[in-house]
C-alpha cells in the first residue's frame, strides 16, 4: 500500500502564524471567508488571459440547460480538463489552493465540478442554493466543499453576476439581505460551500461567461468523473498537482488507490 510522510498542512499551525503573513490579500480573503462566506479578488489575472481563454471555450459549448436549474437559456461547458489546456494554470494557482486547504482544513482535496457557465440574454435567476447540499451530511459539519467562479466577462448588476447572502454559511437564515458579486473581467470569486447563493437574472442583451472551478474534500465523491472525462494520454502530460486534483492522488489512509497502489503508477 502507498505511504507517505506528510508534513503539518500550512492552516494547522496557527492561526497566530496567518496573522503574520505578508501576503496581505491572503489575509483579506481568508478573512473575508470567515466572516461572509465569500470573497473577491479582482483583477486577479490579465484581460488578456481572460480574453484568450474565453475565446476557446466559447467554440467548445453545444447545448443550453436541461432543466430550471442549470437555466434553460445558459449554456454549460462540462468535461473542461479533457477538452481544453487554457485553464490548468488557474486549477493549480497557488493563492487558490492555499485558500482550498484552508477552507477543506487538509492538502489532500480533488477538483469537483469544472464547469463553464454562458448566462445568456433573458436568463431568470437561479434558484439560491448551498454547493455542499447535495451530500446527505448532518449540519453544522466542516466545509467539505470549496468554490471559485472566474469572471471572464465583467459581472454586472443586469447580466447575472453571482447572487450571495452574506454570512449565510452559519446558519440557515435565508432572510439575509442579498449582494451581487459585481467584478471586473478577469476577477475571480471564492466561496464555501456552505453559502446560499445562485446566478443571477440576465436583463442584458448579451452573454456573460464565468468558469467554476470547484474543490471538494478527497475523501469525496466529485461530482464530475475525471477519470472517465480526461483520457489517460492527456493525463500523463499534466502537471503533477493537477494529476492529484483531478484524482490521481490518495486521501489518507488510503482511499483511491489503485491495486494497493498510488494511482500515479497506472501513468507508467
């Protein structure tokens, strides 16, 4: 069986240590994380990466919603890792999976449900939901989801930007003034999976397109079936984190091997 010594994760030393970090934008989502149940960070890559990964994943989607909840005038890009490269780099940022560890309290998380999200004109809102309902866990429990929306059109007050309620991942009081996630191209928005929130009404006369990229516990069942979405060619090409997020990893003790063994052997 695979074994591994495994240092101290960075979230367990102390949360004196975080307060002393330099990284003052780490220290502001985290805390904002805590307090609200989301976070923004705008601006967080170029207009031009934003631009160049819009423009593949737009040739990529075939189909709206199939049912009022995914919205039966958006599009929806499933199986991302198999079809495309452009978006490697923001699964593995490191900010981000210094956030997810923090939020899922482990190093050993996998991606969930990557998915490209087209609002299109005359889109109603999405039905206020928590990412973490669909797993029959008895609350309050430990977050066990984490998620991030990238903004790779601007988030506007009309186009359906991200609907939030503020500090709803403590308890279940949906009476909570609502916000919108208003950003910049090119912002990314955090979230627990444990906050209400849903997408927006689309008033506009044009499309808005955000990527989540959604990580779950290891111990977990993704939503998305990687294994079977990204072929095994394509995998072995990957940068090794990726390989992990996408499931060739191994949640201790030893959840996920392969023949009693780490499943980054089955690459050979």
């Amino acid at each position: 069986m695979y074994s591994i010594l495994v240092p101290v994760p960075w979230y367990q030393e102390s949360t004196e240590m975080i307060a002393r970090m330099d990284d003052g934008l780490l220290k502001s989502v985290l805390s904002d994380l805590d307090e609200f149940g989301y976070a923004i960070m705008e601006n967080y890559i170029s207009n031009e990466q934003a631009d160049s990964i819009k423009s593949e994943l737009m040739d990529l989607f075939r189909y709206s919603g199939r049912n009022k909840f995914e919205g039966f005038k958006t599009k929806r890009l499933y199986g991302l890792f198999g079809k495309t490269r452009v978006l490697d780099s923001l699964a593995v940022d490191p900010l981000i999976l210094k956030v997810a560890e923090y939020i899922l309290q482990t190093e050993n998380f996998l991606l969930s449900a990557p998915t490209g999200i087209l609002i299109n004109p005359d889109e109603t809102s999405q039905l206020l939901h928590r990412d973490d309902g669909k797993y029959p866990l008895t609350r309050p429990h430990e977050d066990v989801i984490f998620n991030t929306m990238w903004a790779l059109d601007e988030f506007t007050e009309f186009n359906g930007s991200t609907v939030l309620l503020p500090g709803s991942h403590t308890d279940d009081d949906l009476s909570r003034p609502s916000i919108q996630a208003l950003m910049p191209k090119g912002s990314v928005l955090l979230y627990r999976g444990s906050v209400w929130h849903g997408g927006g009404a689309n008033t506009t006369d044009t499309s808005r397109l955000g990527v989540i990229l959604e990580y779950c516990a290891g111990w977990l069942r993704p939503q998305e079936n990687h294994i079977l979405v990204v072929p095994k060619e394509i995998v072995k090409q990957l940068d090794s984190r990726l390989q992990e997020l996408l499931g060739y990893s191994v949640e201790r003790p030893f959840i996920g091997y392969v023949n009693g063994s780490h499943p980054k052997k089955s690459l050979l």
